[in-house]
C-alpha cells in the first residue's frame, strides 16, 4: 500500500484531482494534505473530501526535522508536491529517496527555478515570445526544479494568447496528466 501527503500551498486543483483519482484505488491512497498557509484553499478542499491536514510553519520545517514524524506518523511512503513552493529540506529529500515529485508549468529546464512558479511562469512564457508550453512532472532534490523529469507534455502557445489563457492551457494539461502519472511511476517503483 502507498500513502500519498500532498504538499499544496494554494488553491488545490491538482490536489483535488488527485484526491478524486485515487479515491476507489486498490493500492495508492491520499493519506494527507501539507500546507504552509493557514488560510490556503486547499485545506478546506481537503477536510471536505475527508483527508487529513497538517499545517506547517517554517521554522519546524526548516530547522528541525518536524514534519518527519507527522509524517511517519501517517505513514506516508510517497511525497506529492502540487503547488507547493518552500524548498524542499534536505533531510526530507533524503527521508524519501526517489518518493517525491513535482509538477512545474513549464517545459523545464526552460522557466525553471527560484521564483519560478505561478503566473511568473506564463508571464515569463509570454514575454519571451514561445510558441509552445506545456508541464513537467519530475523527482525532487535538493534545488529548485532539477530533479529527473519523468513527463512532459506541451501545448501550443499563439501570439494573441494573454498569460491567463496559457495558465489556462497549462492547468487542463495537469488536471490530465499528473495524477496518472503519479500512478504510473509508483507502480514501476514498485514492480
Ligand atoms: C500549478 O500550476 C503548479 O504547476 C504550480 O502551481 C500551480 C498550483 O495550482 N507549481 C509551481 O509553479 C511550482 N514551481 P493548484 O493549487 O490549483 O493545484
């Protein structure tokens, strides 16, 4: 059995189809959802579909190993990341070795990074004249973004697309792809 924490920080679309995808699954359950935002949606999403919440704060996060035993707790064995924009602290990427993934919207390596995330990205997208997109799921380390990318997928971007409507784009693309292949990935982990 694997016990999936989602870490979000904002709204919880992601999230929220993750949950709904994983809900009748034999094998893979949404034991937990992480956020580090007391007033995030994503935690009023989650106590309504009836999964269990665990608010952070930075300093537990950063300056001890807290979250570990929240975690262990749960007995959490897989790490989604869906939104969520704290880097990562080392003793977790190493508490869940290959176990914890990402989605950026963009075709990384290109609009990777450091303040990288949101509408940045698709502003970023726009201004530089792309004429395509699309989103990324990958490992996790310890920098921002640099893991091994286990999917891509893109979509086309034209002129007359305003960085709202390539979000748009972008968030269908993710609604789609990440909860597969987050299935995909954890039973070859486990083949
Ligand atoms: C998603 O588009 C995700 O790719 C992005 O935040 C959004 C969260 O939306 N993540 C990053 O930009 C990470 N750098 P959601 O809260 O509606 O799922």
């Amino acid at each position: 059995m694997e016990r999936i924490a989602i870490f979000a920080s904002g709204t919880g679309s992601n999230a929220k189809k993750i949950i709904e995808y994983f809900k009748a699954h034999p094998n893979i359950e949404v034991r937990l959802v992480v956020a580090n935002k007391p007033d995030a949606p994503v935690l009023a999403m989650a106590k309504q579909q009836g999964v269990k919440t665990l608010l952070l704060d930075r300093p537990g996060f950063y300056q001890s190993e807290g979250a570990l035993e929240a975690l262990a707790e749960a007995q959490i064995t897989f790490i989604v990341l869906a939104g969520f924009l704290w880097l990562v602290p080392p003793y977790l990427v190493n508490a869940y070795p290959n176990r914890i993934v990402n989605i950026h919207p963009a075709l990384l390596p290109k609009f990777g990074g450091k303040g990288m995330y949101g509408m940045h990205v698709h502003r970023a997208v726009k201004e530089t004249g792309e004429t395509n997109t699309g989103i990324t799921i990958h490992l996790v380390n310890e920098a921002y973004d640099e893991g091994d990318t286990l999917f891509q997928v893109r979509c086309p971007v034209t002129a007359a697309d305003t960085p709202e409507q390539i979000a748009a784009k972008v968030r269908q693309l993710e609604h789609v792809h990440f909860a597969p292949v987050i299935e995909k990935y954890i039973n070859a982990l486990n083949s």
